[in-house]
C-alpha cells in the first residue's frame, strides 16, 4: 500500500475527530481559527512530498519552533548548551515555575517553554540577529520564505505573564545573559511564525536523513546531533504526555498550540499533521490520532 | 527596673553579637552598611520614648513597610482585601514561587513579598499616590517626613528579577490588576524608605494601643483590625522563622533585611531593635536576641 | 457580665451553626458521633470551673492529644527534641508527606501527625510505658483516670496507612527510633483518648498558669516552657489554618477531628469548647465560632 | 566487524571505568560485591549469543525485574492496568514521594518503585504464585531455573522504609489491593533475582523480536505491547537520566542498582551489560558507557 493511500485513509478515519478537543483560545488570533480542519504531510529521504488535506494551509507553529531553536544553538554552542538547560523530561506541565524554581533556574529540558526561552537567551548570543537566523534556516530547507504573524506575536507579548515570570526567574539565578524583554521578543516571535504541514515536513527532513537535507545531501547538523535532538523529541517534545506519545505512536515529535505536530521516522522520512484542536494535554487530538494509525499501519514505531 | 535600665542591659549583654552574621549584600547601597550597630527603642502607650544606642540612625526599613501597606490596605479594602491574599504561614522561604504556583498567584500572607506586591497593587486602586499616602501615614505618627533613598530603590529594582517573576505570575492568573512595572515601583519605593528605631517605634504605636495613636487617641485604624494586624506579624511577620520567633520571642514582630525588627507588646508599647548583620533566616541577629532577652527579663511574652 | 453568662449566650448563639460541617467519617466510631452536640468549659488561673451545654459529654479528644505527649516530651527531653522535630508551621495541609520528603524526615512542628508520631517515638526512649505516662498525666490534672477507645483505636491502625506511610519515612531517614508499629500504636492510642470539655480545661490549666497546675501550685513544666507549648499552639495548632485562627480568635489553641478545641488565655483560663461537625480544614465549625465569639466579647485575644 | 570483535573492543574500551562509581551499600549483600567486574552478552532475533567479559557471573538483577513484572501484569490486565499505574516519565528521583502523593497514590509509572510496587499489587490479582511465575518466566526464556537471593529479599525488607511508605501511601489512597506486607514481600523478592548477562539477554528476547521468543518463534506477548514495553523503557528506565541515557545511547533499557542494564535493539537483538559500580543517578557507569560506545560503533541508536 502506498503511503499515499495510507494518508488518505487516515484521514478519512481522523475526520470523525476534527474539531473535538478545543482551539488554544489564550490569544484571539489562535482562537479564531476554524477547528474543522486537518492535513498531513510527508517528506521522505528520497526527496518526496505526500500530502492530504489541508497539507498547504498556513498554520501557527508556535512550540514546534521550539526544535528549530535548539539546532541552531546546538550547532553554535556544541555541548556547552547543556551546562545551561537538561536533558530530562519535565514530568509537570509544561509552563511549571516550580521545577525551575527548584533547579536554581535551570530549565529541565529545551523544548518546554523555560528551555526554549534560554535557548532563545543563546541564540541572541550566538547571532546578531537570530530570528532572522530561524527564518532563514527555513527558507533553506523549503525554498520559500516564511512569515510571523505580527498579531500573534503582539498577542502572546501582551498576556504572556507566565513566559515573563520564568524569563524573571532564570534572570535572578544568573541563567540569561540578555534583558528579559529581548529574550521573550524573540522567543515570542519565533511562536509565531506561519508555516504549512508540507513546509514543516520539509524543515525537519534533516532529523530523518543523519543530520542532511534531503536531496541536497548538504549536511545541516551532525549526524549525532540529529539523533539527539530526535532523542529529546521522544522524551520531551509532547508536553506532560511524552511518555503516553512514545507508548501509543512511538516516533520523535515535537507538538504545538497551534495544532500542528511533526514527527520522525529516523532514516526515512519527517511528518506533519495538523488539526486546530487540542486535548488536555495541549496537543492536537486529531494529528495525534493521525500519527497513531500511522505507526500502527505502517509498523513504523521506533520500538 | 526601669525599661530605660533594661534595654541598656540588653544593649551591653548583646554588644558581643553585634556584627555577627552578614549585612545584605544582594544591593550595594545595603552591602556597605557597617555592621556594628545597633539601636533599640520603645513607644509606650502612654508616649514615653526610651532609647538606646544607635536608636537615632537611619536605616533602610526594607521588608517592615509591608505593614504599613498592610494597613493602609485593610483600612481602605477591609474584608475585600482576603479575597486576594490569604492569611496563613508560608511554610516555605519568603521569595518562594512554588506556593504562589501551586496556589493559583494569591499569595499566602501579605507579609512575604508577593504578598506585598498583592497589596502595593490594591494600594494603586485605593489611592492615586499610594507611595505619597505611605509617607505621610509615617510623618502622621511620627510629627517628621520620612525619605526614599532612591539608589536603594534604583538597585532593587535593576536586580529584582525574582520580585518580578512574582509578579508576572499573579498577572498570569489574573489576580494583579496594574502593569507589573507600576506595582513594583511603589514596591521597590516603599522598601526603600529609610527611618530609624524611634521613629519606626512611633509609626507602630497605634498597634499597641487597639489602633489608637498613642497621647493624641487617633483612631488609626478599628481595635479589630490592629489586633490582626499583630496576629499576622505573630504567624507571618518573620520570614521563614515565625514560628521559632513565637516560640523564643513571643511577640508579634516584623523584621527587614535592613536589620530592623518592629515588635509590638500589646496593649502596652512598640518597641524597634535594629543591627544590621543577619543570620541565615534573613532576620537581624543581635536585633532578634534583643527582643528575646526583652521579653525573657520582662514577662511580657504574649503567651 | 459573668464567665457563665457570656458562655451560655454564646451557646445560644452558636446553636444555628451546630451540625454544620461534617462529622469525621474515616472511621465507623467516629461518624457514627451524633453531630448536633456542643460543649463548652472554662477553667480558671483560681480553679473555678464553667460550663455550658454538653460539656461532660465524652468526645474522642484526637489530635489534641498531640500537647498532652509534646508537654510530656518537653519534660523529659527539653532542647535535644528540636533536633528531631522543627517548629515552624507546616504551610500545607495537616498530613502532607511532600514536607516531611523534602526536609529528610525532619518534621515540621509537634503538632501535625508526623511531628506526633516522632514525638510518640521520643517518649518510647523516656517511659517504659508512654501510654500510662499519658494517661496518668491526666489523671493527675483531673482527678479522675480517662478511658481509650479501643475500638477508635482499633480503627485508626486498621485505616492509617497514612500516618505509616509518614512513620516509614522518617524511618527511612533514620529519625525514628523504634520499630514503625510500636511507634504507631502509642499515637493511635493517644488519640483515642475519651475526654470531656470540663476535664480537657483542667488538664490544660497548666498553660494558663505560667506551668503550674491551677489550685495546688504545681509545677507541671517550667514557666519558659509552658509559654513556648502555647506559642507554638498559636502558630501550628489549627492545621493549615493557623493564621486565619490566630487572625479571627487570636488565642493559641489545639483542635482535634473528633471536634474539641482547647485553647489558652495566658495567665487566666484554659477553655475547651466542643461540637462534632468540621469544616474544610477539619477544625470544629461551632467550635471555632464560639472561640472568635469569645475573644470577640471578652476582649481576651492575646493580640 | 563482527558483534563479538565489537563487544571485546567495548570491554577493553571501559575496563579503565570498571570499578569507577560506587557498589550499591544500602543492605550488606550488595555492598561486599566485588566492583571490578565487566560483563556483557548479546542475543539476536536468529539466536546466536556473544558475550564478553563476566557475562556469566550471576548478580543481583533488583529494578531490571520491573520489566518482567510489567510483562506478565500487561498479559494479564491488558488497558486497564493504565487505570492504576501512569505512563509518564517521574521528572524526580526514583524513590520520590512528593509525586505520589499529588498525584493521589497513582505512580508516574510502572519501571519506579512506586509503581512496581502497584504492579506487583496487580499480580497478587492474577496468580496465585506470583513469584512462581516471575521465576517460571524467565526459565521458560532461558531453559535455566533461576534463584532467589534470600539474604538480599530479608535485608530488602529491613531497610525497605521508604517502600513501605509509598506503599502505605498508595493503600490509604485506595490503590492496593492487599496487604503491605503482601505486596511487598513479591516486590522485595523480585528485585533479589539472581542472573547473569547472558541469561538477561535471553530473557528480554522478546522485546527485540516483537513479542516472540527469538528461535522458538513462541509469542510471549502481542507485538504490539512488546513496542509498547519498549517504549516505556526508552522514557522511563533509567531513573531520574532517562533523557541523558536516550540521548547518549539511544535504545531501550531498564537498570538496576545491582549494576546491570538490559538494553534493546528492536528487531534485532537484547543486549545485557553489567558492571557493580554506579554513578549518581543509581545507573552503572561502565555498563552505560559499554552500551553508548555500542551504539555509537553500530549505529544502532533508534533515533
């Protein structure tokens, strides 16, 4: 059976399931998106696009971002990173003040929202000008430039009082080297930045090819880098759930409040699903399902 | 023995510890206070002053303006004011977020900073110029206007992140109604008012005499409420050690981290010691051993 | 106005609230306890003795215990007991194993279940039979010899998986002594205890008169210690509202789930009211309120 | 270069870090091990065995046995056994708590001791002999009866406090079914298994052949579940490093502080490496270190 075919049966078996769960409703301009809507994407190592759905339909990425963030300062600053931020999964929701208050200002892991905004305090570090670093790194991987959603962007500074209360913290532990206010605008820009399930695929395609852009061959991270941001997408890319994503689905992701989630077949290929909606968990339930029946049909799992 | 004979005493049998511990040093202009001072003073109900030693020297008041804003707070809000800030011991150090996490950002006491941040917030609602209204309630007490020193106030708040990171978080559960930024100002000011033993045993008058200015008979604020006002600084007053302070002490007290410690005897008289150097709970400790021997030499322990 | 005549309008008063909350029902002896009861006692620094309502009827008298076995411990131990047991309040709810974890088996204070319980384990190294020190301790301030509830007691050990859970971990940290069952069985025994508001205020009398047993003089502890038991009733007494009681009643006082509360006017009374039903926080409703009535008349808050 | 050339390599590789870290010294038995010991043994989906080093010496198999205990608790319960034991990753220590106590008895999952506890609570249900099956399992997996170390399982017990706790914990909280004792005397006697490396890697075939006994084909649980154990493994087994342990060596493992670690490469072999010494996290050093160069050799990783 093609994996043509196996997306679209699958979403044809998601779409009982599109709209159930609730839009991230924090923000007006992530509330407002209409939750009846689901695509998938794949980006194989061979360089091929399988779509279905709404694959092209621009979408907010917001924590997939994180792992975005993370190659870059992994690739700038090496193991250094990791005497700043940890490798273990957070095991408390993942905006918690409480383990970092008492990890002195440590962030468990960079893919919760603490790590990624130290990683963003790294990246002001590394480059003059990091956001345009993120967005450009995209436009190398797919060939077109990405946006951010200004509204989004404003929005999330606007009652983002949580990401300022852990931006504060690690500022008074001596872990950010940069003024709070600039950390959290480029990390509150880098959330919102737009993209679609066949852009996303295409992004990531360097996790699922040892560290190379697909085709191209040019080698983006190490090809021991790539699996160890893929190991951290298994224990920590899907929030307070990490353990049950592993256990149902069994692949590397990385989720968003956006809806969209991408996902890792080591050595062959990266996926994007997307559906508005959003469990209690914060992840989509729709592409979660989606990316279920995925292993369980094509016996993908990494376990 | 006269109360002028006894604080004498205690000033001559403390001498040794003065100095013992270590002045805050988290700001400069607190780090460079020299530590071998010490003053203690008594305002009785019926307007007696005693001093003795540096009871005439200014320091910084830090932490035991929380009761002034408390006062203020409950005369202006009364019940009202529980609804956002609770009445119970931290249990846990004075900056701790964890509790202000797990508690939803309502604060445990307004005695702890983000209690006192809480109730800087409800000063904004009550009063167009809550720093103005805390100066002249001192200058009310006192007859002489107090001052900010404002490079206490300037470091406080280039280096209180954690103070910040508080206040982020009751901003994020909706619970402090200004901009961060403007509640931290009146904070970081009312922490720097400076004052010394006498007069701060003049400002805490009322707290010993059913909220009546001692001589003039000002009802400052109802009997009702100064008796949980000294309740409160009896549970709340000294950091993570009330409960030893109750236990060695025996009198409501709040201590700052300029070395001053406010106790009230009630129904009889205030009484500030003050010694710069602190010991590990944040409280001064010659100032704390003063007050011990005070009550231990008098009886006049509450319990 | 009378003692007599203030305490019976107070049980007048209180009438409508009597049966609100809710009897204790973990254990079959104690829900079965007829919820609309109260009593109320006083005794006095001369001996006098008033009472209203059900004040002889027997109650399981419970957590206050817990000042019967720290006075005891006290006695024998004096300052070495504070290695063992802190004296802060705990800040979280009464049974809390997360506190006792973090701070290695160290309780908090005497008066919740793990500072009794290792308290229990102290007077297992003072007396050969802790239980009979208890009871004749008792006796001897009432005249007349309590009985223990056996089949209470039976329930408590059938049902304190709890209190073992706590009890094993402070074993696991080496402050517990004896073996975890024998520990167990003084303290579910100790709250098993029967007793009366008329003989819970004599027993306590002691803590009114600076540690000397009203009527005879004798010294039951010294006057120094008798005023720290009450300091710290005032701060950990109630569970985790020790501040809101101190803030509404502002005595020090001890409740216990079986309904009673004693509780101190320093230098004049001890005072034992009664009804079964409790709150949220397990202190009796009518209890309490007949407490902050009292203070409320009396103006005899320590505050 | 073959799996045996690859693993002498590995042996000469660590034997400098052999006996680095610190033998388990809790209970006697553990401590006297001699630390200077390497072991390690391979077996693949065809069932050929390699071995390296003392990888016939048998050792305290202690948390490796959770994984068995899992196995036959999902056999039997199948989902419902997710009612009573999480799937998520601690984000603590091993032994902590604070966790099982806010998340009301049920533990994180089931490779912690809380939660091992919890499943040998669910074998009680299921067998009237769990232990019988636990030691028939690993026989019917490796054709050898193996022991149990009964001065390991009685020192277990005696110093086994803060298991007591947790299970005590999870009794009052309703979530064992029987007796403490009971329960633990399963949990303490499993953990006393004695083995070697190439009888563990016997024993986990089945994880690295999905679900099948590797040779006789025997299905010992559903494919399906078998990735599933595997999964938990990868988040969940190694203790409070299994991010590090993912992202330093990539596979599926369970350690134990006897100083082995079962690893597995799915669809291709189980591995068992074994050295006594351990590092902070309570994993061996040298046998995490055998297992990293052996993925990093192989590429193997599943990232």
């Amino acid at each position: 059976m093609s994996l043509q075919s196996i997306i679209d049966d699958i979403a044809a078996e998601v779409a009982p399931l599109v709209g159930q769960g609730k839009v991230a409703d924090y923000i007006p301009a992530l509330a407002c998106v209409d939750p009846c809507q689901f695509g998938m994407a794949i980006y194989t190592k061979d360089g091929q696009i399988y779509q279905t759905g709404d694959a092209q339909t621009s979408f907010s990425i917001q924590s997939i971002s994180k792992v975005l963030g993370l190659t870059l300062a992994i690739d700038h600053h090496g193991r250094q990173l990791w005497t700043r931020v940890g490798l273990e999964p957070s095991g408390d929701p993942f905006n918690s003040l409480v383990q970092l208050e008492f990890e002195r200002g440590v962030p468990r892991n960079p893919l919760i929202n603490a790590g990624a905004i130290l990683v963003a305090d790294t990246l002001l570090e590394a480059y003059d000008e990091p956001l345009e670093q993120l967005l450009s790194f995209i436009e190398q991987q797919t060939g077109s430039e990405p946006t951010i959603d200004s509204d989004v962007a404003e929005s999330e500074k606007a009652t983002g009082f949580r990401n300022e209360a852990m931006a504060s913290l690690m500022k008074s532990f001596g872990n950010l080297q940069h003024p709070v206010d600039q950390v959290l605008d480029v990390y509150f820009k880098q959330c919102s930045i737009v993209s679609t399930c066949v852009q996303l695929a295409q992004t990531f395609g360097f996790l699922a090819c040892d560290g190379c852009q697909p085709v191209s061959g040019h080698q983006v991270v190490t090809s021991r880098r790539a699996r160890r941001i893929n190991a951290l997408m298994l224990t920590c890319g899907t929030y307070d759930r990490a353990g049950e994503f592993a256990f149902e689905v069994g692949l590397p992701a990385k989720s968003g409040v956006g809806g969209g989630i991408v996902a890792i077949v080591p050595n062959q290929m990266a996926i994007c699903a997307w559906s508005p909606a959003l469990g209690e968990s914060g992840n989509s339930v729709a592409a979660t399902e989606a990316l279920r029946l995925f292993t369980q049909r094509t016996g993908l799992s990494i376990f």
